[in-house]
C-alpha cells in the first residue's frame, strides 16, 4: 500500500468516506435548484432527503435532473466515486488507471448499470475512451505484417478486443491466441492476433478525460485520498485519476486543492489548518481567503458571491466558506443545500470533510437515522470499511 495512514485514524476515514454517500443522498432532492428562497419555500428547515420532483422547480430556475429517483438514491457523482472505489478495492488500494478506465466505460457506457443523469465529462470521456482504442486498433492493424483478408483483419479485432478491455501485458497473449484457436489453426494469424492485442494495449492512453473544470474533477476523490493519506505521492496520484475523466490543466489544480483539504483532516488536522496548506494549491486563492471571513455561517450570500454551478471557480469557494463556519455536519450539509446549484457535486467535499472533523452520531456528527436513509447502505459501507482496512498504517 501507499498510505501512511495512522491505524488510530481509521475510524475516522471511515467516517469520513461515510459522509459523502450521505452528503449527496440528502441534496438530490434538490439537486441543481438554483434559487435558495424556493429551496426554502419546499424544503424548509429540513431541505435533506426529499423526493425529487419537478414541481420544486417550478417558480424557480433550476434543471430537473432526477426522475425516477428515490429519497436516498445517490447522484451520478456517487455513483463514478463507486467505481473508483471498486477499482481501488480490486486493486488493493492502488490507483491502476488502466482498470479504473475499463470499470467506468463498463459502468456509465452502454450496456451499463447506471441509469440516471450522465454529466458532460462522462459523456465526453466515454466518447474518448472510444476513440482512443479506436486509434489503438488502427495503429496495431498498420503494423502487422501477416498477410490477411479484410474479414480476417475484422474477426481478429473482435476476438482481442474483449481481452483488451480488462487485460493488460503478459496476461494477453495465452488467453487471445486460444480464443482465435477456436476460428483459425493457422499459427501466423494467431500471432498476428496477439500482435494486435499487444499493440492494442501498449497504444491506449491514461488521459481520457474531457476538457473540463467541473465539479466531477474532484468529486471522486475522498476514497482515493484515503487510500494515499499522508503519501508523498498523493498529488501525482490525484492528478492521474482526474485527467481518466476531466483532462484540464485547472480542474487538475482544484483537485490538488481539495485533496490537499481531505489529507489533512483524513490525518487529524483541524480545519482552520487544513484549510491554510490547501489554499496555495488552487488556482485563485484570494476568492478563498475572501470565502473564509466574516463571522457566520452565510451560505446562500456565499453562492450570490462566488456562483453555484458546477465550475470548480465557484463551488470551492463555496466549500471552504462552508467548512469555515459550520459548527457540525448537519448544519453544514443543510447549508450546502440551502445554497442550491450543483449542491451534490459540493457534498463530496463538505461531507467527508466535516464527518472526518465530527465522525457519526452525537450532536456534530453524521446524524444515524441519515446514515440508515442511504439506499444500499449495507454495501457502501462494507465497502468502505473494507477500502481503509486495506490501507498500510505507518
């Protein structure tokens, strides 16, 4: 493992990883509504796991991304930090780019379990995903040196191309050059085969994301975070699993930002300081600074100020004002809600960061009756507990 993970600190990553399922679950019912006085209006003092509705957005501006959906379903931003999860627990708590890639496409393309919203860097980065192996096909097919027909060159490809898609190196050839057997007792088209799945594999790209600076850049990052808490490596790391689903110079620099926040309280900072040794790492640390004054837990003024849509310019702020002044998890989730927009996308970061601070029950931390609200509860936290066990402690 990567981690330098303090034994005594797992319990709170636990915690914390626990927070952003539940973050995200209570703001779907009001995901995406951008006025705060009708979040007011319909959801009160209490806006968290309502059912989403369009009616709400009525007499309001917003977009209703959600029918169909459940109180206590999650957003599409949970359901991309599940796939990250499973990768990381597959791969025993590494980032392995080529596995994490496969699971997304397997999840959000066609054919898929997602069903629900698809956000644009998924769309863009499923679309990439294509291309890149569709260049990776035609660059293997210019270099093989067999001769064949046109068909043959056609039922190879489809013969490797179900080993390239979760396979990789010396795990090819034996599993490809049997699956052509089954066609082709010719040994040079067999070779030519695993030729084409070798260059298959060796011309697929780790970049495959969108050219975009939203909120999907860091929204999946609390488990990743947990698995290099305290690496050196950490930032590396972040930055080659944001450019798999956003490939843009800034929202890499936000996501260095809010990993930075998440390491630090993972380890048992206080807020106050974690929130110091993040602001350097993004793009526009005065909208920072300026989100952390002032006396009061402010949220919906804070949207006002700094947006509340889903650009990582706007929603950061957002969160460090957020984090500045809530004294406990509810409140600050409420809040986050109340501020409406792109509340879900926030939630990843507000909710493990202040479940890391408050942990679960009590007066401050994540309220029980809304951990049990989490539709497949048993399973996320299963795997979450199973996510920081694997971690290495220091």
């Amino acid at each position: 493992m990567t981690s330098n993970l303090s034994s005594d600190r797992k319990p709170a990553i636990i915690a914390a990883l626990a927070g952003g399922w539940v973050a995200d679950a209570a703001s779907l019912g009001l995901h995406w509504l951008y006025d705060s006085p009708r979040i007011l209006e319909v959801g009160g003092q209490s806006p968290e796991f309502l059912i989403p509705k369009a009616e709400y957005y009525q007499g309001g501006f917003g977009y209703f991304a959600h029918e169909g959906k459940q109180p206590g379903d999650i957003s599409h931003y949970g359901a991309a930090t599940g796939v990250l999860t499973d990768s990381l627990l597959a791969s025993e708590g590494t980032l392995d780019i080529r596995d994490y890639q496969r699971r997304f496409r397997a999840f959000f393309g066609p054919g898929g379990h997602w069903r629900g919203y698809i956000d644009n860097p998924t769309r863009v980065t499923l679309n990439n995903l294509s291309t890149i192996e569709q260049q990776a096909i035609e660059q293997a097919q210019s270099t093989t040196t067999a001769e064949l027909t046109d068909k043959q060159k056609r039922i190879l490809v489809q013969k490797v191309l179900p080993y390239t898609r979760r396979l990789s190196g010396d795990q090819l050839a034996q599993p490809v050059r049997k699956a052509i057997s089954l066609t082709y007792q010719e040994p040079e088209i067999q070779e030519a085969g695993v030729h084409l799945a070798e260059t298959i594999d060796q011309n697929l790209q780790p970049e495959s994301g969108a050219n975009d600076m939203q909120l999907p850049a860091v929204s999946k990052l609390p488990p990743l975070v947990a698995c290099y808490c305290g690496s050196d490596k950490l930032m590396e790391i972040t930055e080659a699993a944001v450019r798999v689903t956003n490939h843009h110079d800034e929202a890499v620099a936000w996501a260095k930002c809010a990993a930075r926040l998440l390491d630090q309280l993972f380890r048992g900072e206080p807020i106050s300081m974690a929130l110091d040794a993040a602001t350097p790492e993004a793009p526009d640390s005065e909208n920072l600074n300026k989100a952390r004054s002032g006396s009061a837990l402010e949220a919906a003024s804070a949207g006002d100020t700094f947006g509340r849509t889903c650009y990582l310019h706007e929603a950061m702020p957002v969160i460090f004002h957020i984090l500045s002044h809530a004294n406990s998890y509810t409140e600050a989730v409420r809040a986050n809600i109340e501020c409406g927009g792109d509340s879900c996308g926030r939630a990843w970061i507000i909710g493990p960061a202040m479940a890391a601070i408050h942990g679960v029950g009590g007066e401050r931390g994540i309220p029980l009756s809304w951990l049990a609200r989490v539709v497949d509860a048993p399973v996320i936290l299963r795997d979450i507990e199973a996510l920081v066990r694997q971690t290495r402690t220091a």
